[in-house]
C-alpha cells in the first residue's frame, strides 16, 4: 500500500493482497438509476432496516426536505439497505446543497435510529472546499437540533481529479475535506496520460436520466440518442445523412422538455 493511503476501491485488490481494505462509494450512474420513493424494495424485520424508508420519510417531513430529490433519496436508502455500516453517500449527482446533502442527512438519521452508524459523503465536482465548509455546516446545524452527536464525526471525502497541485491549493484554502479518493493522478503517469473520459447514465428502462453539473453548459442532456442514418463512399468512409435527434432540459431537473435536432455536416475518421 503506497505510504499515507489506507484502502482502495479496487474489489480485486482486495480480494488479492492481505491487509488491503476495500473502500469507497456508489456511482452517480446507481443514484440516475432510481425516480421514484416507489422503487426502494422492502426489507424484511430479520435485516433490522424494515422501518428504514418509514424513519427517512417522516424525518423528510418533519425537516421539511420535501424539495430534495426522490430519485436520489431512493438511490440511498436503497444503498442504506445494501450496506447499512458503510453508508458512505455521493451527493452532488443533481445539487450537493439542496437535495444530496439533505437526503445523506434524512437517511442517516434513520440509520441511527436503527443502531447503525452513517460514515459520511463525497463530494466529486464543484468547489470542493466551499461545498465541504457548506456540509459541515448542515451537519453541525441538524445534529445539534436532532442532538445526534455521530455528525461531528462523519466523513466529507473529496475526489474529482485530484493530484498535487489540488492538494497545495486545498491546503492554502479554509475547507472541511477529511480525506480524499484519488485515482487517475495516482496511478497514470502524467509524462504519458492517461485518456481522460467519463461514462454518463442517459436513459434507462426507456426513462431519461441526467447528471447535473454546476457548469451547466457541460451537462449532458439526458435521454437518448438517435442516431442519423449514414452512407458509404467508395474510399471506404463514412458520411452522414440525417439528423441527430436529443432532449433538452427545461429545468434544473432533469425533465425531459423540447428536442433539438443536429445535422451532421461532416466526418473524420480518427482511428483505423
């Protein structure tokens, strides 16, 4: 294990290398894949989490959180069932602030009641250090009006490209970050880098999903894709005819509202 670093979200080394502990957190793919409260199966009384969705909810109304996301308080409680003393949230999927970091603290209250122990969130985009301060502060505010004394130690883990020069920089800076997951800075050689790409969750069951993004004009609009038709020419290549049908977003959230269509105009081919 590389010096300062203490667990790896690598299931094979874990298995693989003794002494090596498995951490980490869910996607922002796993929180894209719920809608709706509806979808959370039920727990059985042997589990001890059956009253946990029945806890969230009434914390939900008595915190008044009603704006949070459902999708994503699904994907938590959800993730709560699966591993109850590691619940380890990503909450800037749609909006750290107003609805991710709301929805750990509704579901971490329940866990409580339950006997269990929430560990904390990561953040993976955003100003890290000024969303981190915002959190801590959540968490100071709704443990000392829940007097739950397990907020002052929950976790606030930051990734999101981090390498050195993050790290100086967060260190100059007033943040709340108790640790950080790194990953390509740490295992790619930046003389010979990495291919720097993301995968993003646009539809699933025939319903459109979408990870919002602080920069919005980089948020992918969820839904999918229809791709043109195409001809062949006789060098081989290929051109397009047609257009690209997508959805667009008409609010923050990710409903879907107007299509737009793109003409393709021209192609290259970048690998042979």
């Amino acid at each position: 294990m590389i010096g300062g670093f203490d667990g790896t979200s690598n299931v094979i080394a874990g298995k693989l290398l003794p002494g090596v502990n498995v951490k980490g957190t869910h996607a922002h793919a796993f929180v894209q894949a719920f809608s709706r409260l509806s979808e959370v199966i039920p727990m059985s009384e042997e589990s001890g989490l059956k009253t946990l969705l029945e806890r969230v909810l009434r914390y939900r109304t008595e915190l008044d959180f009603q704006e949070t996301h459902d999708g994503e308080l699904a994907a938590f409680v959800s993730y709560a069932h699966a591993f109850p003393d590691g619940f380890l949230a990503l909450i800037d999927t749609y909006d750290s602030l107003s609805s991710g970091c709301r929805n750990f603290i509704l579901v971490a209250l329940a866990l409580d009641d339950l006997g269990f122990t929430p560990r904390g969130i990561r953040l993976d985009s955003g100003d890290l250090a000024y969303i981190s301060k915002c959190c801590r502060d959540l968490f100071t505010t709704y443990g000392e009006k829940m007097k739950r004394s397990f907020f002052s130690s929950c976790a606030i883990v930051a990734s999101n490209d981090i390498n050195e020069s993050v790290l100086v920089a967060l260190s100059k800076a007033e943040h709340c970050i108790t640790s950080f997951g790194i990953g390509t800075n740490l295992v790619t050689c930046q003389k010979q880098p990495a291919l720097g790409c993301v995968y993003k969750l646009c539809e699933i069951n025939g319903q459109p999903r979408i990870k919002v993004r602080a920069a919005r004009e980089l948020a992918a609009a969820g839904g999918r894709r229809t791709s043109p038709l195409s001809s062949t020419r006789q060098d081989g290549s290929r051109r397009w005819r047609g257009r690209v049908r997508y959805p667009t977003r008409r609010s923050s959230w990710p409903r879907i509202g107007h299509t737009c269509t793109t003409t393709g105009c021209s192609t290259r081919r970048l690998w042979t």
